[in-house]
C-alpha cells in the first residue's frame, strides 16, 4: 500500500521534505514558549528580575513570530 502511495510522490519529493522540515520547524518554536514561560515564572517574577523578564518575552515574541512565518511558509 505505502509503495504504491510513494510512487505517487516521485516529482514532489523534495517539497514533501521541505514540508515536513517547516512543520517541524514550527512545532519546536511553539514548545519552547512555555518553557520559556516557566523560565520567566520561575527566575523573574520571583526574583524580581526585570531584565531576565523582558529578554525572555522578546524571545518569546522572536519565537512567535518565526512561528508563523514557518507556518505560513
């Protein structure tokens, strides 16, 4: 069943890996968020680290972003 599937994607092999790498790409952007969430909870409201606070959510917004133009690619 699979091979007669495959050969379906001769000529489109190379956008089925690009594909696939995007969608991973975004995937791994969008769990690092809530790590990085955890991180600000964690070690910034508790200490009172504004700088650790704000560096961590221009990194979120940095990986947000390059969320969806994974996405969108």
């Amino acid at each position: 069943m699979f091979k007669t599937l495959f050969s379906y994607f001769g000529k489109y092999k190379i956008f089925l890996l690009v594909c696939f790498v995007l969608v991973l790409s975004e995937v791994l952007c969008e769990m690092m968020i809530p790590k990085l969430m955890a991180k600000i909870v964690d070690q910034g409201i508790t200490t009172g680290d504004h700088h650790l606070i704000l560096t961590t959510g221009l990194t979120m917004i940095g990986l947000a972003l390059l969320g969806i133009g994974f996405g969108v690619a």
